[in-house]
C-alpha cells in the first residue's frame, strides 16, 4: 500500500481535527506533518502524480472526497510509491575536533560515535554460491544475500574506529584494499564490472575522512602519487606550443574537455571549447590526443591523468598521458608499466577493449580543474582549492566574516546533499572543494 495514504490513513485514525489557521485536515503531528509535505508536494508534482500525493497532504478533503481520491491512487500506486517516500535526514557533517576538520558522509549523520554504520546496496543477480561472493578484511564487511532480492550488505567502521586507525595510519591501506577486493569480485563472477565500479565509487563516497587528506581519498591526489583520478565534472586543459621546423615559437594552442558520467557508469570526454577553433594549428593527418581524446578515451570505467613528476619521466618527451580501463585492477598495473618504462612511452600489448593509453608528446600541459558553483554561477578551480579561496575569489566577504551564513551542498551517491557544520567554527573555511560542489551565502 503507498506510503502516503498509510500516512493519511494513519493520521485520521489519531483523531483529526479541523485548524481554520491551517485551512486542512491535520493531526497532532502537526509541525512534523507540514514539514514532510513541503518535500513531498514539489517530487509529486515533477512526477505528475499530484492527485495521489494529495491523499498524504493536508489538504482539505471531506469522507467523499478521500475514498475517491484513494481510489484513484490505488491506479497508480506503483508510480506514486517511491514518489511520495519521505526523504530521510542524511546530510554530510563536518565536525571540528582537536585533531582537525572532519567530513561524515551521509551513512555517519547522527549515528553514535562507537556504533558501526551498515549500507544496503541494490545486486544485479542473485547467486546460488553468496559466499565466495563476500568480503570480510580489517573493519570492512560485504557480502551478498539472494532472500528475499539479491543486495549488498556492507558494513563500515564507526567513527571512534575509524579515528583510531586514521592516527595509526592504517584505515587508508585497508580502504585500498577493500577497493581492490571488490574489483575482484567481478573475476570471481558476483557482479559486473560495472557493478563493481559502482560499488567501489559508492564505498569511497561512505567513510568519513579528514579535510587535509579528502583529495587523496577521492582523486587518489598527493604530492608524491603523480596522478589524479578523473572523474566527472572535472575539465582537462590541455595547452600545447606550436612551432615551425626551425624550432621557433609560433603560437600555443588551448583545447578544453569536460569529463562527464556517461552510460552505465562509464566517463565519457566532451570537448568543452578550442577543438574546433585550434584544429587549424594541427597538421591535418594528426592523431594526437588533444583532437582524438572523445574518442579514444571515453566509453571506459576508470580513467586516470599521469602527469609530469614520479611517475612521468622528468623531460618533455612524454610529458603526460591518459590511461582508461574497464577494471581498477588494469588501471594501476598499467601505471605501474609506465613507471617501468621511463621513457618510452605506452606499454605495448594493451586489449583496446579493456583498456587505453593516450600519449601526449611535445612541449604540451596537461592539467585539471574542478567545475563548482558558487551563488549559482559555474566555477572552474583549481584541485586544493579551499571554501575560503572560492569565496575570495567571488569577492563574498559577507560569509568570510559570518560563517552562519554559509551553505554547501556535495555529491553523494548521485545526489546533491547538504553539509551541515559548527555556525562557530571557522574551521569549515579550510575545506577542500569537490567537483560538484555548490557553495551559496546568504540568510
């Protein structure tokens, strides 16, 4: 039966009363009732179901009316059910501590400091065999469970155990490892590869971090790596000097691409301006991936950008290159290919199905940008930048002075969520910014 009506149905057994003030039907929850159906009226209508989430509203309705109005909704129940769902309170939290910024993931809001925090995961199939398909190392747990629906059950450390293993040093190599365990279930046949990745993005995403070490935890960006993780609403630059056969200068030429979720979970490479406009600058048989990154690098799971330093040999031969592959597993052992072979660009024998190897040769930049919005406006900062910086940089002094004015909303899962943080604490100005944030300031 849909959640709505049962909501209805459940009111007017309490006892209804009629408030003129409130021009409806309510009970005597009535503050919380108000406050569902303000998140409950605005996705009814998007859905165009609104007559069926008019049952679960405080509307004014008489017996008639009601049972019509039930009737009607039991047409399009299975339409309004996930509609009229309430939206449970799950937000980011930072939270200030005397070791620094911490970010609790939406699975962390408000769950005790010492009780583990258990997530649900949606399987494709489920299996006759559940328990090879099924991981249990360090603080991690996941299994796979075929009654009554196939899901993943994980289970994640809580924070006081978490806390313990950050100062140990320890929870970042087993988060590695339980990354690369799910990558081998999909050898083991439990799940597709893009399940896996997935699973893997939705793991990452679900355990809490430290402010000065969440660009690690989400790009696998550090100063000793020498790769970022692309991901979407990032934007790669690439910037290259063109010059004649003598060697002299000419001109440089500037091609942006906008990395964006493409079909089943895959990263696909959009040119964002200068592919056309700079072509001229290019030889007309050139095959260089500044032209041809669209489509050689998209269609895959997992991307990664080597850059200039450890693992980049140190001259302009190679100053870059862009691995794709279908499996996290590909992924780090090409890197560890092309750390092998200082300088003589891709590895050799790479299955073009599973996987990718861009070279970018020449005196060329390749570099990456984040893409947030602040008070509405599209933004493109740099990886490192901080809430403090932003708003520097958009002249906001007001929630400089006033951190209570602050807003900021973060992906999880998909989904744009709120951050709430310490209105007295200005500690929340030193957050490091994700792709996809949206910063706002105001009342």
């Amino acid at each position: 039966m849909p959640i709505c009506f049962l909501r209805k149905l459940t009111a007017l057994s309490q006892g209804p009363h009629f408030d003129p003030a409130a021009s409806g039907w309510v009970t005597r929850e009535k503050r919380q009732r108000h406050k569902a159906n303000a998140a409950l009226e605005p996705r009814c209508r998007n859905l165009s179901i609104s007559l069926w989430c008019l049952a679960g509203t405080d509307a004014l309705l008489n017996a008639a009316q009601f049972r019509r109005l039930y009737l009607a909704g039991l047409l399009i129940t299975i339409a309004c059910a996930p509609a009229c769902k309430p939206n449970a309170a799950r937000e980011y939290k930072l939270v200030t501590t005397r070791d620094g910024l911490f970010i609790l993931p939406p699975p962390y809001f408000n769950k005790p400091a010492s009780s583990p925090v258990h997530i649900v995961f949606p399987a494709e199939s489920a299996r006759e065999d559940t328990r090879r398909c099924s991981i249990s190392d360090g603080m991690f747990r996941l299994s796979l469970t075929g009654a009554p629906s196939p899901r993943w059950l994980a289970v994640l450390p809580s924070f006081q155990a978490w806390q313990a293993a950050a100062r140990r040093r320890e929870f970042r190599g087993q988060l590695e490892n339980l990354l690369d365990q799910i990558d081998g279930l999909e050898q083991r046949g439990c799940l597709s590869a893009v399940q896996s990745a997935r699973l893997q993005e939705a793991a990452a995403e679900s355990v809490p971090e430290t402010a000065s070490q969440s660009l690690y935890d989400q790009y696998r960006l550090g100063s000793l790596r020498g790769f970022v993780d692309l991901k979407p609403g990032m934007r790669l630059k690439i910037q290259r000097d063109h010059t004649a056969s003598s060697g002299a200068f000419l001109s440089m030429s500037t091609i942006d691409y906008d990395t964006a979720q493409g079909a089943r979970a895959t990263l696909k490479f959009e040119p964002a301006r200068g592919e056309a406009m700079e072509k001229s600058r290019y030889g007309a048989e050139d095959r260089s991936p500044d032209l041809t990154l669209t489509r050689q690098a998209s269609g895959m799971l997992y991307s990664r950008l080597l850059y200039l330093g450890l693992f980049v040999p140190q001259n302009l031969g190679y100053p870059a290159f862009i691995i794709s592959s279908r499996t996290r597993r590909r992924l780090n052992a090409i890197t560890r290919r092309v750390a092998a072979q200082t300088g003589r660009g891709c590895p050799s024998g790479i299955p073009s199905q599973e996987a990718r190897c861009l070279a970018f040769r020449g005196s060329v930049t390749v570099s990456v940008q984040l893409r947030v919005v602040a008070n509405g406006k599209p933004r493109f900062i740099q990886p490192g930048d901080t809430v403090r910086g932003l708003l520097e940089a958009i002249h906001e002094s007001r929630c400089l002075r006033a951190v209570q004015n602050l807003h900021i909303a973060r992906r999880f899962m998909g989904r744009l969520t709120p951050a709430v943080f310490d209105p007295s604490s200005y500690l929340v100005l030193n957050l490091p910014l994700f792709a996809g944030d949206r910063i706002s300031c105001g009342p």
